[in-house]
C-alpha cells in the first residue's frame, strides 16, 4: 500500500475513534412521528399542511408524501392534515421515548375537487429529495455533501430542448460541447460528461443524449469517487440524469416546438397501467429533432425513444425495466488552434464572419446509442432494503468527421479534417446495494454497503489528414467538403481495449443527536486494462474515502457542514523519451469543504453557501525535454452560492454565483477552460387569480474570461446573455414562447466556437 493510502487510513481511524467518543455522550428522550399521506387514488400528496394540535409542531409533506416531526416529547397528541380542495383528517397519535411512531394516512376527494387542486401537486422547484447523491435516502439538511436540482417543470418553463440550456441553473455550471460531439459541464474548475443515469454508469462521450425521458438533473459538486468510482465522476463532481417512472394513471402528454434556425421538434409521454391491479405499469417517451445551425451550414438531427416498465411482483418486491435508443446525424463543432506568431489573443480578433463556417455540411457524423437498465428493489424487512441493478451500453459511431483549424493570423486559416469511427463502446454494469437502519444504544446509523462491478470493451478507428490548404477569409473561398477530405484520408484499426473494474464501498451515516450527524465512506477500487495485442495493459487499485460532518443549527431548517471528498483517475504506464518505462499511480484529487444550508419558510427558502478547496497530487506532468514525472500539484478553490425561493404563491426566483481559483502552483498560471467567476438568475410569476396561469420569466447567465491553453496568452472572453419567456399554463394544455441571448451577444465557447446570436423558441403542450 502506497504512502498515500497509509495516511488516509490512519486518518479514517482517528475520526472513526473520535465519533465512538462522541456517541457516548449523545442522548435521546423523545419520540419521532414519520408518515405518507396518500390522495384517494393513490398518489403522493405533496405540500400537505400537517400539524400536532395544541403543540408549536407543523411541517409540510414532500414531493413523495412523506413527513416526520423530530423529537417530540412522550405524549399523546391529534395529528390534523388539511389540504385545498380535500377533507381535512384528524387522527389520535401516541408517542413513545426513543420510538418512532409510523402512520400512513389518505385523504379523500371527490373528482370535482381534484380538478381544483391540481396545480397543487406540482412539484416544488426548490426540493431537494433524491436517492441518488448518498446512494441512500438522506435529506439535503443532512447530507454534508453540496449538490443541485434542477427540475423537469423549470426545464418546461424555460423551453429547454437541450442539455446545454439547463445545467446552466446550476451555479458554476458551464456547458461543453465537445468537437467529438459529446456534451459535458464544467465546474469547480474541471469538465465532467454526462455520465451518470439513475446513478448507473453511462456514457455521452460521442453519443447525444435528449431531455424526452429527464425528470430531473442532479449536479453533485466535488470529487465523487467515493461513492461513483472514477468513470462517473470528474474531480468537479457528478452530473447524474433522473429518468421519468411509470405510474398508477393514465396519462399522456405530447409536445411540439418550432424555432430559429429551422427547428422542429416533437415529443411525447404516455403513461398507462397494463393490468386492473396496476401492479405492471407502463411509460414511454419520444423525441423526434430536426433543426439547422446557425452557421452557415450544420444541422443535427436526433431521434430518441425511451420505454419503461415496472412490476410489483409483491408488496416487498418491484422490478422496473427500461430501455433508450438514440440516434443522431448531426455536424460537429471545429476545434481551433491559434499559431503563436498569428498574433490572436481571442476569437474576437479573427476577421471571419461572426455566422460563417469554413467547412461544408457534408462533413457529419452519424451515432447511436442503446441503453438497458434493470433493477429489482427488495423490502426484506422494516429497516433493510436490497437493491440489485444491471445496466448495459453500446455506443457507435458510423462516422464522425470532426473539422480543425490553425489560425496563421488573424484572417488565414489552415484547414484539416479527421474522421473518428467506426468506433463501438459497449459498458456493462452490475451493482447490488443493502441500505439498512439501526441502532448502537442511542445512536441511530443509516447504512449503505455496495459492490460494483463493470466491464467495457472497445474498438476503436480513425484518421485524420494534413493540412490541406490555407486560406483567406477576407476573399471568396468556398467550404471544404467531404469528397476533398476523403481523397487522402487514411483509417487506421487500434487494438481492442477491454478493461474490468470491480468495486466494494460502504457509507454509515450516524445520527448522534436529531441536529449532530456524521457520514463515513470508503471505497476500494481494482482497475485492470487489457489490450488484444502485445501492447501492455495495467492493473491499478484505489482507495478513496469520504467524510462529513452536519449540524443542524436550526433542526429541519438550518444545518452547518464539512466534508472531506476524495476522487480518483487511473493512470496507464507512459513510455519515456529514452524508451524506459514509467509505471503510474492514479491520480487523487481531496476536497475539503464547509459551508451553510437552509430550507426555512415551508421549504419556500432553499440556500447553500460553502466554501472549498480542491487539492489534486500525483499529477502527470512533462519536463522540457518530454520525460513524464508523477509529483504535480493543481488546487482548485472557490465558493458556490445557491438561493431558490418562492416567496408567494406564483413567484419563483432561483439565483446562483459560483467564484474558482484554479491554478497550477509550480507556474503560477491557471488552468484551462476554468472561469473564475460564473452567475445564473432567473424569475418567473404565474398570475393566481385573474387570467390565472398566465406568466412571464426572464433570465441572466454570466461567465467570466478563461484561458484555452496552458500558457494563458489565448482567453475566451467573458459574456452575458439575457433571456426571456411568456407562456400561459392550463390543466390541459400549455403555450410558452421564449426568446434567447436578447442582446444578440457575441461570445464563444472553451473550444473558440462562436454561439447563437438572438433566437426564439414557441412551445405547445396537450394533456390528456
């Protein structure tokens, strides 16, 4: 073992003997009430209205139903629940010391009523319930760890069709498109891809990937290895996408867009039980995307469809199964590179038109995507649960002609093309999690044990030519196109890579008092890649361990944390300038982080504030004559801010600014594509009364300057755009028009590629 790893385990066992100490002196005399209020059909009743009579206790059901009141004093008490448009229901409740009472109560409604209150089961954009981020259920008070939601009824709001348009209601967050064509987010100072769904390893390195089938976004901020591994997660954190489940009734709902730039696109949701009891239930949506670039030329067009069943064989067991193709032909962004001598210090000195492109649309790409998930959820008593999961998916690129440029100076360009397949990535993944609950004495623990086990294999295909021509953009010249860059283009096949990662992990979140609790993690990490030829493959094993500490100031409304994150990548074996060989260790990355959260208001407030410090060792780096050595240092620190609030009925605010200092301490310079300041704002209000439904948003998204290459000559200006939306929002149907970069800015992203000028988007729903 690695000094590295010696030093993180005398760590865990120091903090492990001093929360033994602590929980000696913990205490607990009273009693805890816990329920689920279901509606007449059986629905989650979400903003109940819950109160003990006579007491100061009130609180307000979450989006599942569920509800609990903290110590509460031994006693018999009348529980009232009331909500608009249904009966209010008093019932008798006994609470005992150091028990916790259960209760699952229903409230009647007649269907008249249920017409009426229908706009109150919509789903607070300020809820942060989530099975994901802890891999067990743990309320945001009580997580140490930041993280952000964003949720489907936002992204309807805002007209978002994209990826790109709506992580950017995460604070810090910075969209990438990849001139391979995947899509990734920066934050914190690093990119990760789109690389989690439902928790379960997936991929978008070369694939699209559609909004059709999200029921929300989860942007978990900091190095997540802990708990994700080292193929989910970057050093910034993680960005899992939470896919729509089937339900009880029948419901559809289809959608039509149209827009700038020739955009057409469909959607549908249909929702239906398949058998009287509704124990199977079925759900299935689709996308259909049709729409040209804003360039001169370029296109993507993408096809998704996303089917889903559950069944609950048993009151204790519920399997649900759901599957995604998609499909795309689109054209891929250019990567731009900049001579030194040109003179260019960014892409707002180059005297090409701001909408022009210099290659045709000929040169495209064409990909797919199939996707498998299962999981079978086991009850097997009161306080233990097991969780099986499989996920498989194979990604293929038929072809994908990616463009590059070398600015010579300011107004010539040299010109190449590669092409990037046919490549085929296939990941297989096998998970089982036993999440429990139970006590040492008076100290209650939340308990997580897992192993993960996953198997990739890939081939892999490219080619790219020289430099093909040099031209000038201030004299006709025309677009390079495919038949030009085929003429030379030449393939070449690499060996098959195949490599197997097999994981064990554990989390025990420990409830000292109701406001002290503590989270301890590891996770123990084997690596291993093959290649079907002689070249020499690798074997790693990594250890990466995860601490937090939460104290709820305010019990179920104001909690202070710290955390200790630990993230992980692994290294292959590099071969050196004098042909030896260097064997790696992976490279770790360790958060330390503090900060404040509040839900206050009836959950009408949702904050977090904190501050961290991101320190990567062990990182790869080049001397001057080529050799790699393994002693680099980058730190990355800042702090991120997040206000959601909905202060009275119809108006929503969710704001955001996120500060990154991420430099390379051996030369001062910072690190690329990492913006030191990030602000997002956005505002809606909903007429209640008159014209009821009828609302109008508006939005501000800010990035600050960033360097492209490590030399931080070359800067991607900073930029702010402003956006604005009205709509009007019935039982039954929806019309929203939105209106993007209102300012017609000119700005660009990481990779030098200008963005859309001034565009609209008109939205029309039906519900049946």
């Amino acid at each position: 073992m690695n000094y590295h790893n010696q030093k993180t385990l005398r760590f865990l066992f120091s903090i492990s003997f001093l929360f033994s100490f602590l929980s000696i002196f913990a205490q607990q005399n009273n009693g805890k009430i816990k329920g689920t209020i279901t509606t007449s059909d059986g629905d989650a009743a979400a903003g109940v209205n819950i109160i003990l009579k006579n007491t100061k206790y009130g609180t307000v059901s979450n989006d599942d139903g569920t509800f609990d009141f903290n110590r509460v004093r031994a006693n018999s008490y009348t529980l009232q629940i009331s909500l608009t448009g249904y009966e209010t229901l008093e019932t008798q409740v006994t609470v005992t010391e150091n028990e916790t009472t259960s209760l699952n109560l229903q409230l009647k409604v007649s269907n008249k009523e249920l017409q009426e209150v229908v706009v109150s089961g919509k789903k607070s954009i300020a809820s942060k319930k989530t099975d994901y981020v802890a891999r067990m259920p743990l309320k945001n008070l009580e997580n140490p760890q930041v993280y952000n939601v964003i949720h489907k009824e936002l992204l309807l709001e805002q007209v978002s069709i994209d990826v790109k348009s709506a992580v950017q209601n995460s604070p810090g967050s910075v969209p990438v498109t990849y001139p391979s064509g995947g899509v990734g987010v920066t934050f914190r100072g690093f990119t990760t891809g789109i690389n989690a769904r439902n928790g379960m390893e997936m991929s978008t390195n070369r694939s699209s990937t559609d909004l059709a089938n999200v029921e929300r976004i989860e942007v978990l901020k900091g190095p997540s290895g802990t708990l994700f591994g080292s193929t989910i997660s970057s050093f910034g954190g993680v960005v899992n996408l939470v896919t729509k489940k089937p339900f009880e009734t029948t419901a559809t709902e289809v959608s039509y867009t149209a827009g700038s730039f020739n955009l057409n696109r469909f959607t549908a949701d249909v929702n239906t039980p398949l058998n009287k009891d509704k124990t199977v239930l079925f759900r299935v949506n689709a996308a259909v995307n049709r729409e040209k670039s804003f360039l001169d030329y370029g296109f993507n067009n993408t096809v998704a469809f996303t089917p889903s069943l559950t069944f609950k064989a048993s009151e204790k067991l519920t399997f649900n199964i759901d599957a995604e193709y998609i499909s795309s032909n689109n054209t891929r962004r250019t990567y731009h590179r900049y001579d030194a001598a040109s003179g260019i210090t960014n892409p707002g000195d180059l005297k090409i038109g701001y909408r022009k492109s210099l290659f045709y649309d000929d040169n495209d790409a064409k990909t797919s995507a199939n996707k498998v998930f299962a999981q079978a959820e086991y009850q097997i008593s009161d306080n233990w649960k097991s969780t099986t999961l499989f996920s498989f998916m194979g990604e293929n690129v038929e072809r994908s002609y990616q463009t590059y440029t070398l600015w010579l100076t300011p107004y010539e360009a040299a010109r190449r093309v590669g092409n990037w397949g046919p490549i085929y990535d296939n990941y297989t993944n096998i998970q089982q999690n036993f999440n429990g609950q139970f006590k040492t004495g008076s100290i209650k623990h939340k308990l997580l044990l897992g192993a993960n086990y996953s198997f990739n294999k890939s081939g892999f295909s490219s080619g790219i030519t020289r430099y093909l021509d040099t031209i000038d953009v201030r004299t006709p010249y025309n677009p390079m196109r495919r038949k030009t860059v085929d003429a030379t283009l030449t393939q070449t096949a690499y060996p098959v890579t195949t490599s197997k990662t097999f994981s064990v992990y554990a989390s025990d979140v420990i409830n000292f008092t109701d406001r002290l609790s503590a989270m301890l993690s590891l996770r123990v990490d084997n690596y291993k890649l093959d290649t079907d030829e002689s070249t020499e493959g690798y074997d790693q094993t990594a250890l990466s361990p995860k601490l937090g500490l939460v104290y709820q100031v305010v019990q179920d409304q104001v909690s202070v944390f710290g955390n200790y994150m630990n993230g992980f990548q692994n290294s292959p074996p590099t071969t050196q300038p004098d042909a030896t060989r260097l064997i790696l260790d992976p490279v770790y990355a360790a958060q330390y982080e503090f900060g404040v959260k509040v839900e206050a208001f009836n959950k009408k407030l949702s904050t977090t504030l904190s501050y961290y410090n991101i320190k990567i060792d062990n990182a790869v780096q080049y001397d001057n004559e080529g050799f790699a050595y393994q002693n680099g240092e980058q730190v990355s620190k800042g702090f991120d801010f997040e206000l959601i609030a909905n202060p009275i009925n119809g108006f929503n605010i969710i704001a955001g600014y996120a500060f990154n200092d991420n430099t390379i301490p051996a030369t001062g310079k910072k690190a690329v594509g990492a913006p030191e300041n990030v602000a997002n704002f956005w505002t809606t209000y909903t007429l209640q009364n008159t014209i009821k439904g009828l609302g109008a948003g508006f939005g501000i998204n800010y990035v600050g300057k960033s360097y492209m290459f490590d030399d931080n000559v070359f800067y991607i200006p900073s930029y702010t755009t402003a956006n604005a939306t009205v709509f009007y929002d019935q039982p039954t149907w929806r019309i929203g028009l939105k209106f993007n970069n209102l300012s017609n800015e000119k700005y660009w992203d990481f990779y030098g590629n200008s963005q859309a000028p001034t565009n609209f988007l008109v939205n029309l729903t039906l519900k049946f």
